[in-house]
C-alpha cells in the first residue's frame, strides 16, 4: 500500500539486487569534515548518521577520490586511494545502513588534464585506481558506488568529441572515445560482481557551445547501460561559470530545473534514472507519478531540515523548514577555502557532533523564547530534544516586527 501523502515517493524499488526502501536519494557533497588524509571522523559519521536517520532510501557519501595523493590532493575528503581506508568506512556504511538506507559513495578523479595528454600507461592506471577503490568500497560494506562522470570531470571528457583529441583506440570515432568507460566499467564489475549497484552521474546536457549535448549523452548512456544500475540525471559543466546554476539551481531558477533531461533518458532506457536539480516533494511525487523518473536525489532541502523526509511522509510538509536556495552551502563546499559544510537556516549543520550528542537533563526545563519569526521557529524542536516542558512566545510579536509598542516601523 502507498503512502496516503506521498504515494509514489515511498514506493520501493529494486536498484541492481537490491531492494531500496523509497525513491529518494541523498545527492552527493563533500562536507569537507574528513580529517586532510582523508581518513573518516567522528564529525563526518554523525553528519552522515543524520542524513540517514531522516528516512532517505540511499545516502550517498560524496567527492571521494579515487587517488587522493599530494599532486591531486584536496583534502578533508575520503581517501579511495588506500586500503587504510576500510576500517574506518565500514562504520560509516554501517552507520547509514542502520536507519535502513542504502549506503552509496561517489568515486570522483580530480585531475583535471586533457585525455589527449594522458600516456596509455596513465590510462592503465587511473582505470585500476577506480577498480581498486570500488574494491575497497565493497570491502567495506557498501551497498552501491556512483562512477561521478558529470560536469565536465575528467573520465567525461573521453567521450566529449571537442576535448578527446586523441588519435589512438580512446579517441576519434564514438566506439573509441566511449572505449575508456566501458572497460573502466567492465572491470569494476568483474571484481564487485553485482555484490556493488553501481550508479553513474553525467550531464545530460553540459549547455556550452561545443560541450556534450543531450542527443550525444542518450547515444553514450545506452552504450554503457548494461554494465549500470542506475543513471543519476544532472547537468551542466563545472568549468563553465555561466551554467554553474544549473548544477546548483538559485532561487532564481523554478524547482526541478533539470528534471526534463532525466526524463528523456527514462523514455530510451530500461535502466532505471535518477532526477536531480532542486526538487522539492511535491515536485518528486509529480515526477514520479508521470513516469519522468524513477527515484529523486535531493541534498539541500535535506540539509536545511534532515527530518523533511520523515516529516512528508508523516503527512507534515508544513512544519518542514525550506531550503531558500541561497547556496550557502555551494559557496563553502567548491569556491571558498573547502569549509566544513555550513547552512544559513540550519544553525546544527556540520556540528551534529557537538550538538546532536549531549547528555539529556535529568528534569525537564522551562525555556523561554523571546521574539517571533525564524528565531522562534527554529528553537522549539531544539527545546524538544533536551527535556522542555514546551517553549514559551511573547504575544505580542510577529515575525519581522518591532514590538507594538516601541513605536518603530515594520522591519
């Protein structure tokens, strides 16, 4: 039986021979909170531990590189590049997978050279790199990898006729400059069987003049379709200022942006296609009932509030606090300084270990909130979480107002 809110949103499906609870999946972000040698930390396993307690039915772990040494080096990002790394990713899978989400990892590469410069040697290499970290990931106990091969990352740009000048068996013809994915694919599934889902992240149109079109895209996901579980739709190219705000949508752009694209891709594939773009629930439930997708991956809105998933399917949309898109979190994540994860409307995100973790009173306390508005609102579910007998409001205020009687204009 269907949820009585969000009939299509909880529905199960089967992602490779795994059977996911719903069709909603974390996208993938760093939240920078690894320590520099990318090893998992406590900070990191709560950030992630409230994602999935939320209710998402895959929980991705974002930006982990393949090779993560001092020439590629980002740090404060898992590091796929070394087998020190199982111990401590296994207790983050099982971390994810104890509020029954699929725990998912995305495999990144972040040097960013051309494939024509690359020596069949280096090709060698970097495709056992992400052999080896898929290896590792099974090791671990994860249940599905995400290949990152969007917004213009460099295993995309084999396939791209402008940037793959080679003139060898990688470049030239489609059935070359596709050769490179295929048997990176072909050997990650040789040595994971279908104990890992694999799911794989493109731009289903980078939107640059030169770039990979949607026709060129449809051609390359049905090339690699029978060695993929899941398609996960995006957009863009991350080198290309003027289409950055589609990989991100503002508050500028509608919700679900993007949406389109993911479903030209569910009307040519059997495998199932992941949209992704700035879709809220009601937009999800819409996708999903035309058919135009078959799961949602939102990161976001499940930041600005981890209980929104809970909160749609307990029929309370309205008490979820709304992501205002303003990119906060974008902005410390890929352009500043790579920021532990902030946001502007969840004061908690990125110290879940701080705050998510102290000890309860022993007796409830009366607590006192004084003025109205976003200050009010997002202090009552703290109270609730350390023992308040409930939260006590002026009367007198309303959000963005002065008090009555001060004789000041509205804010």
């Amino acid at each position: 039986m269907g949820n009585k809110y969000y009939e299509h949103i909880f529905q199960p499906i089967k992602i490779g021979r795994m059977t996911v609870k719903n069709r909603l999946e974390t996208a993938p972000a760093g939240p920078f909170l690894a320590d520099f040698n990318g090893d998992v930390t406590r900070e990191l396993i709560e950030w992630y531990r409230r994602l999935a307690r939320g209710g998402a039915g895959i929980v991705t772990i974002g930006d982990s590189p393949v090779k993560n040494e001092m020439e590629t080096r980002i740090g404060h990002v898992i590091n796929l590049g070394t087998d020190k790394i199982v111990n401590t990713l296994c207790r983050l899978a099982e971390v994810i997978q104890r509020y029954g989400a699929k725990a998912s990892i995305e495999l990144t590469y972040h040097v960013n050279r051309a494939p024509a410069q690359m020596s069949r040697e280096e090709i060698r290499t970097l495709r056992q790199d992400f052999v080896n970290a898929a290896w590792r990931c099974l090791g671990a106990g994860m249940d599905m990898i995400m290949i990152h091969g969007a917004h213009g990352q460099a295993i995309s740009q084999f396939f791209s006729p402008v940037r793959n000048q080679r003139t060898d068996e990688y470049g030239g013809s489609t059935a070359n400059r596709v050769r490179f994915i295929k048997e990176m694919l072909s050997e990650i599934r040789d040595k994971v069987g279908d104990r890992l889902a694999i799911e794989y992240r493109l731009s289903g149109d980078e939107l640059i003049e030169g770039g990979l079109t949607l026709e060129d895209q449809l051609e390359f996901a049905a090339l690699i379709e029978d060695q993929v579980d899941l398609f996960n739709i995006s957009a863009a190219q991350i080198f290309d200022f003027d289409t950055l705000p589609r990989m991100f949508p503002t508050a500028y752009y509608p919700h679900g942006v993007n949406a389109y694209l993911a479903a030209e891709f569910k009307k040519v594939l059997k495998t199932p296609v992941t949209a992704v773009g700035s879709i809220d629930f009601e937009l999800a439930e819409e996708i999903l009932a035309k058919e135009q997708a078959d799961m949602v991956a939102m990161l976001r809105g499940v930041i600005a509030d981890p209980d929104c998933i809970r909160k749609a399917k307990e029929g309370r949309s309205e008490e979820i606090r709304p992501c205002i898109r303003c990119n906060l979190c974008i902005d410390r994540l890929h352009w500043g300084y790579h920021w532990p994860a902030r946001c502007a409307v969840n004061p908690v995100t990125g110290r879940e270990a701080e705050f998510y973790n102290y000890p309860l009173p022993l007796a409830k306390k009366k607590v006192v909130v004084v003025g109205g508005g976003a200050g009010r609102h997002g202090s009552c579910p703290d109270c609730s979480q350390v023992r308040s007998s409930g939260c006590v409001v002026g009367e007198r205020r309303s959000p963005g107002r002065t008090p009555e009687n001060s004789g000041q204009p509205a804010l």
